[in-house]
C-alpha cells in the first residue's frame, strides 16, 4: 500500500516584497518536512522563493510542454482570454497545472500565494480562481492571520 502524496501550490507576484520571500521559503521548508511536495512556477518572486526552500518540488514552466485539458481552464477562468498573446496564454494553463496536476485529476491540498491586494489578482489571480472553483483553501500571505491559519491547516490535518 502507498501513501497519498500530499501537495500544495506556492505562488504569487513577482514583485513580492522581500520579507515575504523569505517567510515563503521558510513555509516550503517546513512543509517539505511535513512531506508535501511544492507546485510552482518558475517565476521569478514568489515562484522561486518556494522553490528555495525545498527540494520536494513539481515545476511547471509556460515554454515546458502544456497539455490540452489546460486551455479549457484559461478560456473559462481567464477575465479576457481572448486578449491574451500566445506567451501569456501558456502561462495561464501552467497556472492550472500548479493547482490540478499535470494529469488535470490530482489538486493540491492547499495554495500559499501573495498577491498585491490579498485577493485573485494579477496573473496568480488565474489560479486562484481555479482552486476557488474546486473549494481548495487558499493561504494570502497579504492577509492578515493568513500564516496562523496555514498553520493550524496543516498541524489540524486540513479541513474537518
């Protein structure tokens, strides 16, 4: 018998403000520890301070290979897909592959982000909105209380 593997998204803007990188990569840490292996990016900010603080990690890049169930997940959660260059499109289905998988059928438990406003916004703002859809918590390290409670999910064995 095996045991599930446990997974969660660590993502957010680039321009994220330094005290918070490095909180992100101390969170990846720990939750390596705890045995869930990241999913991230790439990018620079956000993306990469997750990814220093592991080596328990799933990276998902815009110019890897994107598979085809993904641009369903832009048409539908993008705000203006149609405006979108062909770049910024790939981006967007990597965005669906941090939080559902590269098969599209295994989530993350969790998403850890940052964004500008502590909402959906910018680009994290698309994955956001697909882990909303499928009712996985979502962890904005702009709000407050947000990092406590992260830590009572995970120390309370998710949700109840």
């Amino acid at each position: 018998m095996t045991a599930t593997k446990k997974y969660y998204a660590g993502i957010g803007a680039r321009i994220t403000p330094d005290e918070t990188l490095r909180l992100m990569s101390r969170i990846a840490q720990g939750l390596g520890k705890k045995g869930y292996i990241l999913r991230s990016g790439g990018a620079k900010g956000a993306d990469s301070a997750f990814e220093e603080g592991t080596k328990r990690k799933e990276i998902y890049k815009a110019w890897g290979d994107i598979p085809r169930w993904t641009h369903v997940f832009t048409q539908h959660f993008h705000r203006a897909p149609d405006k979108l260059s062909h770049y910024a499109k790939r981006l967007m289905c990597r965005n669906a592959m941090q939080i559902l998988g590269r098969d599209g059928d295994t989530p993350v438990d969790f998403v850890v982000c940052w964004t500008k406003d502590g909402k959906a916004s910018g680009g994290t703002g698309h994955a956001l909105r697909i882990a909303e859809y499928f009712y996985i918590p979502v962890f904005n390290l702009k709000n407050d209380n947000a990092l406590e409670e992260l830590k009572d999910f995970v120390n309370n064995g998710g949700l109840k």
